[in-house]
C-alpha cells in the first residue's frame, strides 16, 4: 500500500490531499513517524525518524495520532480481496504481502493483467493507492513495487531477473542494511550487478550463510532469511509481543501496573486470534538511562489467558525493579507458543473455563466495536493510548514475527 | 561387634532398605546401612533423611556393637552367598570381616556416630490394614507428579477418618482417588498427611511382604509419619503445603458412561497409541452410535483407527486423552469391566471400575485439545 496510513486518513479527510502529513504523533512528543505523506517526504521526512526531527525538517506539515483501528479495518478489506485471488496470502505487515499466484494463469490472465486486476479492484474497493511488483521471486516482486510506487504496477519477466536488478544500488536488496551496505560497498560494489558478478564462493568465504545468500538475491532469488519459506507457509511463530514507552519516564506503580496489564491484553489478544498457547513469558524493562533488562518465567502450563499472564508478568516486574528507578519502556513477549494441542490442566480448569468464555466474549465485542471496547479493569487505570508504530493487533493473516530472528 | 546370622535373612531385610539408599548423595554416611547387634537380632537401618526403614533379622550374638556399611555393596556381595550362617565381625576399625564356609570377606564402613538417627515412632493412632494400603498406594502412586516444581503434588494426601481410609494423587491433569470404608479405631475426626511418592513405593514393599492380614501401625507426630509394619518400620517426613482441594475436583455427575472391557479398552488404547504424537500421546475418543472410537494421527509413521462396540448412550462427542493417562487405569483396574464417563472435550472424564465394592476407586483425567 502507497502511504498506507496517510492514505486512510486522507480517505477520511480528503482536506488533508497533497499536504504533508505525518502519522505517528504528536510534533513534540517522544516517539517515531509511522508513515509521511508524499509531500512530506520531499522535505526528507520518512519513517522511523524521531518526530521532533521530523517537525524540524518539515515545520508545516499536520502532525496525526493516527487510528489504528481505522488501519486495521482498511488492512482486512484488502487481505480480503488478496484472499479472492489466490489462497497463499502471506501479508508480511499491515500494509504489505505477497501472494503467489502459481498455477492462476487460467484464471486470471497473464501476470501483468492479473497484476492490474488486483490494483483496479483495490482502488474500487477501498478507494486506496497500492503498487504491485509481480516477478518470478518475492524478492523481485518486493523491489519491482517500490520502483512502482506511488500508485503503479510492474512486471519483470522471467529470464530478466538480473537485468533488471543490475543498475539498481545495492540498498534495495532487503535484508541489506546499513552495515552489510558499508561493507560491500569497502569492496567497491555500489549496483547490484557489481553484486552479482561476484563469485559466489568469495562471498560464501567472506560472510558465510549471509554472503550465499546475497549472491543469490543479487540474481533475483528468493535466498536466505525468511525468503527461504514458503508464501503462506505455516511456520509457527516464534513470539508475539507488545512494548511502549512512556511519554515521561515514571516510577508510579499504578501507571506501571496499568500498562503491563494492558500489554498482556494486546499479547494475549493476539495468541488467541492466532490459535496459539504460550508457555515463555518474557518482560522486558528499560529504564530511563536506557539500561536494558529482559526477565522471562516458564509457565507450568501453556496459555492465551490474560489473567495467567498478567499475574506472571507483574511478578517478574516486582522481582526485578528497583525501586526507585525510573522506567522508560515497558515491554511484554509471549514465545514457546505452540498449536493447540497440549494436555488441560485438572486443577484451574473451572477458573479457567471462566477467564476463556469471558475473553472470547471480550474478542467478539472487540472484533465488532474496536479494540477499546472492552478491557481489563486494571489496563484502563491511565488512558493508554495505542500508538500506531507498536504493532497492532488483529492484522488478518499476519503471522507474528515467525522469521525475525533467523 | 560379632554375630551369626542366616544369609538369606540378610539379605531379604537389606533388600528392603535397599530403596530408600540414595545413590547418589553428598553425604556418604547416607550410602551405607546401619547394623546393629542387639539381643539376639540384628537391627539394620537405612535413611536418606527424608525416609527411613527399620528392620530386624534374628541373628546369635556374641558381641553387641554397631557400625555402617555400604548398603549396596554389602547387599550385591551377601546375595551372592549361598544359604548358609555367615559370621560378622567388626573391629574397632569399623571394617566388617564377613565369613561364610570358604569365603572371606573385609568390607570397609563407617562409624555410626555420623548416621541420622530415625525418629522415635509415638504410640500408635490405629490399626490400618495392610491391604488397604497396598491397593490404595498401587492405584494412586502413578498419578503423583514428577516435577519437582509442584511441591505438595510430588505426594499423596493419605485421610484417616473412623469410617474408612483415602488416598488421592493428582499430577495437575489426573487425579487418582481411592476410599476403603472400614473401622479405623482410635480416629476420630480426620487424621491427613502427605506421603512422599517414594516413601509410597516403599511402604507398598513393606505392606505387600507381611502378608494379605497384616495390621500396620499407624503414628504420627509433627514432622513425620509412623508405618511398623510387623517388625519393620518405615518413617517418613510429611510433605509440608497445602495438597488441592481434590474434592472440588471429583466430577458431581457421571455424564455419559461406557463400560468397556477392560482387556479389550487396553489393547486398542495400546495399537492406536502407536501412532500418537510422541510428546503428547494424544489419542482421540469418539462416542459414535454404538461404538467407542479410538484414533491417532500425531506422529510422521501415520495414523491409527479402531473402534469397540459400545452402549454410548445418545451423546456425539471426540475428545482427546493421553494414552499413557488411561493405561495407567487399565494397568491396575483389576475388574473385567470398566467405566469411562464422558463430559465433553473441556471437562474432565472419569474412569471407574466395574463390579468393585470393597473400595471405591475414581480417577479422573483431563483431556487434550486436540
């Protein structure tokens, strides 16, 4: 999706076309820009830049909270008619996802009217801008829909793979960052067709499992990292988590508590809309001099209960705070997670039937009125108000950060 | 110290101190037996200070006096003997110089002076038949937990009441409950106490050698319970905590019940195991018009099916159970016939015999999600 965020907030007020705009908070506040609008970006604006800094490069821009919910519910419309097309979906974030459309030449036409297809019933649909990128990898697709952008579709044959990747500058591969970037770039590759001339037993020499799997990528494959899998493959997750940080710094147990307990309501939320049970509960703590701690408990028992975790999760904060300090972030992981299989506990099963038909009451309700519409009492002590770049939850068909850590 | 005692005496008292013996242990003096030559009997004792065993053999002494040795060894070597009087004798060295027809032996030990002292059993509460105990212990002791982690579990509850004797074991996904109804004499009101798993397997020992009508005296004090079963005395700490409330547990109503026979219940839970998820040993039961359904798809060898004719009542469900959980009843379900009772796929089941009615005997199994 082109602007993704931006794109939904100017369908919800067309005043804001052809303005800078920057999703993500408020000018002065503490926190990161989620998306910018083109016209921001010209000023230099782009994501994951500190909003402060954002506000110094383009002062006039319209600084948005954003609405999560609304990106949500945009982000199903569209997972929906990507369902319509093909049935490996593998949506990779909220405004991004691959489909692979194998074997649908009879049914939708060659790739590049298939492509249109899928962008013109986008647009009707939901009124939103997308760019395709269409190719015999995801990673060509993936780099062909940037160079589409905004609003466009591209096909590379196969069998162009190469030549089409060749003049491109090496900080499109992904996976590349900053330092791999400065590395090649010490070797004197600059274009991706400097990357492929290589020889690939060089590469494997120099970076190992890394420098193969750029050599595959620089000839257009899907190589290394989570490009190893398959579209929609049903890989289980490693974790799920949810973190934040403070506004101001703050020792309040009160504030404390109330955040943790709604950040296991987010964690828990999400292991219940993807059928999972988590056995490692994991806090994560940064205090204001960005020190650093992670606590993680195992649980006797696999579990998706809010209750279960929040109980954990306070205890490992109290065992591990000191008191005094001031805590800057705040952060909440779910791993061990495993399919619903697993043996039921005998001696919580009432306690727990309970808390289950409760929270699945509470989803429905969420699923219907928004994710505010019903909570624990304990989360709602100070109003949190859910910030657009901390991963939200109800993403259809996103699988949790499955290949992250690979 | 010098005696004479039968060898095959010995060794069937050090047989049965032989499990409390802990292997490995950082205190030495733990890996060795007591023995101590009394008036005309030899007093043997092991301890690994969480449970002791007492025992005595009849033995001529010609000198009393006392010293450890280390049980296993002296229990491998004495077994090897042939049936005879063996002579013990042991020096101020502690080592005990052990003769029997052309065989001599010097086994070093310890002195007792750093040997635990067993606790002093009180007057005894009451009489507690010795069978009772046995098939209660036998049909519990499968469902104590392992972990450490759940520390009162890691026992039975043992309740005394004047109108009989209970003992339930949970592992937190079954329970194992068995009540004897009798006269216990000397009780009144409730008597509890948390018996540790392996203090279980050695009272089951000690209860099934003194024969079916053996009485065991039963005592208790603050830290400890008492079992004197004949001349043998088995001590042990009680589990501190609070065991669940396993009442609350036991389901209220039967739901659907099937009986089944048993042999038959075992042997397809066993082939249809086969093909179970190794971890989980799910395998799924499906009440269908007139049979019970088994199945198991877990594991990459393949799947498993096969269904028993059965009176399954109107209700359709499939719910899962670990395999391992409903052979560990059948293993000790000594009726032809049993029970399975049926919820539904989040409730407990239950299983209980069939035509059993010196005691009652439930155990209840959570399911899978399968």
């Amino acid at each position: 999706m082109d602007a993704f965020f931006v794109s939904v907030e100017e369908l919800e007020d067309p005043s804001l076309k052809g303005k800078p705009v920057v999703v993500g908070g408020q000018a002065h506040e503490r926190g990161v820009v989620s998306a910018a609008s083109y016209a921001a970006r010209r000023y230099g604006v782009h994501s994951a830049m500190p909003l402060r800094e954002a506000y110094r490069l383009c002062p006039t821009a319209i600084f948005l909270d954003g609405h999560p919910h609304r990106y949500r519910e945009y982000s199903k419309k569209v997972h929906a008619i990507l369902r319509d097309f093909s049935p490996a979906v593998e949506q990779v974030s909220i405004d991004e996802a691959f489909l692979d459309l194998t074997g649908a030449e009879r049914l939708l036409g060659p790739p590049l009217a298939a492509a249109h297809a899928l962008h013109e019933r986008v647009r009707r649909e939901t009124g939103l801008p997308c760019s395709i990128g269409a190719g015999s990898s995801r990673l060509v697709a993936k780099i062909g829909s940037g160079l589409a952008k905004p609003n466009g579709v591209l096909w590379i044959q196969p069998g162009l793979e190469a030549s089409f990747l060749a003049p491109l500058d090496i900080k499109k591969i992904p996976g590349v960052g900053k330092v791999m970037q400065q590395k090649l770039r010490d070797c004197g590759v600059h274009r991706i067709g400097q990357l492929a001339g290589l020889d690939e037993g060089f590469l494997a020499q120099r970076w190992g499992k890394l420098g193969r799997a750029l050599a595959g990528k620089a000839r257009g494959e899907d190589a290394g990292g989570w490009f190893d899998g398959e579209i929609g493959g049903r890989d289980l997750p490693k974790s799920i988590s949810h973190e934040t940080t403070f506004s101001i710094d703050t020792n309040d147990r009160a504030l404390i508590d109330a955040t943790l307990a709604k950040l296991v309501q987010l964690v828990a939320r999400r292991l219940r809309e993807h059928g999972l049970w988590t056995r490692t509960v994991q806090l994560k703590l940064r205090y204001d001099d960005f020190s650093t701690y992670t606590r993680a408990h195992t649980l006797e028992e696999a579990t998706q209960l809010d209750n279960v975790l929040l109980q954990t999760v306070r205890r490992l904060f109290l065992e591990n705070w000191k008191v005094p300090r001031k805590v800057r972030l705040l952060g909440v992981q779910a791993g061990s997670l495993s399919n619903p299989e697993g043996q039921l506990g005998l001696l919580d099963s009432e306690q727990r039937r309970k808390w289950g038909s409760a929270l699945a009451a509470a989803d429905a309700l969420r699923d219907r009125f928004g994710e505010t519409a019903v909570g624990l009492a304990a989360a709602m002590r100070h109003g949190r108000r859910e910030r657009v770049h901390e991963n939200p939850a109800g993403l259809p068909g996103k699988e949790p950060s499955s290949r992250k850590q690979q | 110290m010098e005696i004479t005692v039968k060898s095959s005496d010995l060794v069937k008292e050090l047989g049965l101190g032989q499990g409390v013996v802990e292997k490995k242990t950082t205190i030495p003096v733990l890996s060795n037996v007591l023995i101590e030559a009394q008036e005309g009997r030899l007093l043997i004792a092991a301890t690994d200070l969480e449970l002791g065993i007492q025992a005595f053999c009849p033995a001529t002494v010609t000198k009393k006096g006392s010293t450890t040795l280390p049980a296993k060894k002296l229990l491998d070597y004495v077994r090897l003997l042939p049936d005879a009087e063996l002579a013990l004798k042991v020096g101020d060295n502690q080592a005990a110089s052990i003769a029997c027809g052309r065989a001599k032996t010097r086994i070093a030990g310890m002195s007792r002076d750093n040997f635990p002292e067993l606790p002093k059993m009180p007057a005894a509460l009451t009489k507690i038949p010795a069978k009772a105990l046995v098939n209660s212990i036998s049909k519990t002791i499968f469902a104590v937990a392992n972990e450490e982690s759940r520390y009162t579990l890691i026992g039975a509850l043992m309740v005394l009441r004047e109108d009989g004797i209970a003992m339930v074991a949970t592992d937190g996904h079954r329970l194992a409950f068995v009540r004897t109804p009798m006269a216990l004499e000397g009780v009144s009101g409730e008597i509890r106490g948390l018996i540790p798993k392996k203090a279980m397997a050695e009272l089951q020992k000690l209860a099934a050698d003194g024969g079916e009508s053996m009485m065991v005296d039963f005592a208790t004090d603050e830290n400890h319970l008492f079992f004197q079963c004949g001349s043998r005395l088995l001590v042990t700490r009680k589990l501190s905590g609070q065991f669940p409330d396993y009442e609350r547990v036991l389901p209220k109503e039967k739901g659907t019940a099937v009986p089944l026979h048993r042999d038959e219940l075992m042997a397809a839970v066993r082939r249809v195991s086969q093909f179970a998820d190794d971890r989980s040993r799910a395998v799924r039961f499906e009440l269908a018009e007139g049979e019970l359904k088994l199945a198991a798809s877990g594991s990459d060898a393949g799947e498993s099916e096969e269904s028993i004719p059965a009176e399954t009542g109107a209700k359709r469900m499939k719910v899962g159970f670990n395999a391992q959980y409903v052979l560990d009843f059948l293993g000790v379900a000594e009726t032809d016939s049993v029970e399975l009772q049926f919820k539904d796929e989040e409730s407990a089941g239950q299983m209980q015999l069939i035509g059993q009615g010196d005691y009652e005997y439930r155990y209840v199994v959570m399911p899978m999600r399968i």
